[in-house]
C-alpha cells in the first residue's frame, strides 16, 4: 500500500493507472456480481451494463438493485442511491482547491472521484495529485464496466456470486482503503467512530444513511486537526 501516499516525485497519468490497478481489478470481480444481480431485479443485460457506465458507484448500484428485488419503487431505488453516494458531496469539497479552472470546470474534473482513486491521490498536507486521481480513476472505470458486461453477458455460466464469494469483495475493497487511510492514532479513532455510527443505524435506517452519518466522524476529525493546527 505504499503506493497510496508516495510523494518523492512528480506523477504522472500513468502512475495512477499503475496505483489504480489492484483496485480495478477488485472491481471488475465485483461488478460481474452486479451484472448477473441486476437482471435478477428486473434489468436487461443493457439496462445493467448502462447504469454501470453511467452511475459508476458500486454502493448506489447494489443498493437500487436491492430495493428493486424487494419489491421497491424506482423512487425509492433513486433515493437510497442517491444516499449512498452523498459521501462525495464532503470529498468534492476537500478536492475542489487541488483542481485548476473555475466552478465549472472543477465539476467536471471531480466527476471521476471514486473512493479508490480520492485515497490515491491524496497527500499528507490536505492537497489532491489530480495525474493519480484521473489515472486510478480510468483504469478503475474501465474495469467496473468491463465486469459489468462480462456479468451482464455471460453470468449465467459462473453460478451464484455468493457461492463464489464475489460478495466479499466490496467490504474487502474498503477494509483496505480504511486501512491505507488510519496511519495515525487520529485517523484510526475517526475511522472507529464511523464504523461505530453506521453499525449503530444499520439495523433502524433506510440504505445510504448510516453511511452519510458516519461522516460526521470525519468533520469531527477534520475539526481537531484544524485545532491543534
């Protein structure tokens, strides 16, 4: 993991396609489960590899096709998708001074961030290494979508997901990205409080808003950093 927070030189695009990999690959495993899942929801094998390309956010995905099994409305698929992607609107904000150009322009830079690739490209001062964010971004796009087809189109013939354990590779996935993040004994107690907040509210709230509130552990966070600064 030392990859995540190297600093010793300029990087370039392909340094964060070099940093992304591993991640892509993880993500092509996953997003096969969410090809075959998602025509067990209802969704042509099309419909499965365009919300993939479009969404892009794997959460948002399993979590509007979990909705859409249970018997769920398309609104209510919508509203926990949107939930669980809410986590970027905080990371957005913490990129935007990295970006270069104005409001607009800083949109469409930010249109990539995926967890993977925010931890990636992030650096100890705060700022953000825009070659690594968009490197590990696309390399990670193109895998999730390659996954997606490849499970849209031929899942039939791997069996069950969970039986081939395809199931833990999403909590795998960020178990690394917490570990990667918790190099001090702050970072680790944010992380414990989140983990601590969302364990809390899994069981009594609606998908998506255990994640959005355990975000407040890292303002929490972000606010004694700012104190002892």
């Amino acid at each position: 993991m030392a990859a995540l927070h190297e600093t010793e030189r300029e990087h370039d695009f392909w340094d964060g396609v070099r940093a992304g990999a591993p991640f892509g690959f993880a993500a092509a495993l996953l997003s096969v489960s969410f090809g075959v899942v998602a025509q067990g929801a209802g969704f042509t094998k099309l419909e499965a590899i365009l919300m993939a390309a479009i969404v892009y956010a794997g959460s948002a995905q399993f979590a509007a096709v979990a909705i859409l099994q249970a018997g769920g409305s398309a609104g209510a698929a919508i509203l926990a998708a949107a939930l669980m992607n809410s986590r970027f609107l905080p990371m957005g904000v913490a990129l935007a001074p990295s970006l270069p150009g104005g409001p607009v322009r800083r949109a469409l830079q930010g249109q990539p961030i995926v967890d993977a690739s925010w931890a990636i490209a992030s650096r100890d001062d705060g700022t953000f290494d825009r070659p690594l964010l968009f490197g590990s971004s696309v390399v990670q796009y193109v895998c999730w979508v390659g996954g997606t087809v490849a499970g849209a189109l031929w899942g039939d013939k791997l069996g069950d997901p969970e039986t081939l354990g395809l199931d833990a590779v999403y909590p795998a996935f960020f178990l690394v990205l917490v570990i990667a993040e918790a190099r001090d004994a702050r970072s680790r107690g944010v992380a414990l409080l989140g983990a601590l907040i969302a364990l809390a509210l899994v069981p009594v709230a609606p998908p998506g808003v255990p994640v959005l509130v355990a975000s407040v552990a890292a303002l929490v966070g972000l606010r004694h950093r700012e104190e002892r600064e």
